[in-house]
C-alpha cells in the first residue's frame, strides 16, 4: 500500500474536513436535501459572522487614523 493514498487524520475540531470524508452513498434524496439545507444555513452563518468582523476591524480602523 502506498502512503500516498492515506489521508493524513483531521485534526481535532475540524468539522469541515470530517464533513469531506464522510460517505454519502448511504444518504437519502431527502437525506442529502437536509444536509445541502444544513450546510447552505452554516454558510450563511459563517458569511454573517465573517461580515461582523470586517465591519468590527472597519470601525477599529476608522477610529484610530483620526
């Protein structure tokens, strides 16, 4: 066996790379239509949280080059 092929563990905590690996084959249409609307709700989650910290780091800036 080549160890090239072995995919090194994810990391604890990483959710993203847990998500990649698991096997779909066993899902459900209705299955995989859940877990699209699961994932498209942590994208905007993510999306939003991302925004508040550009916004954060905005108003930090603003207010130290007066």
């Amino acid at each position: 066996m080549d160890t090239d092929d072995i995919a090194p563990p994810p990391r604890a905590g990483d959710a993203v790379a847990l998500l990649s690996r698991q096997d779909l084959d066993p899902l459900s249409v209705a299955e995989c239509d859940a877990r699209i609307a699961a994932l498209e709700a942590e994208i905007a989650r993510t999306r939003a949280r991302r925004e508040k910290a550009v916004n954060h780091r905005a108003s930090a800036d603003a207010i130290f080059k007066r």
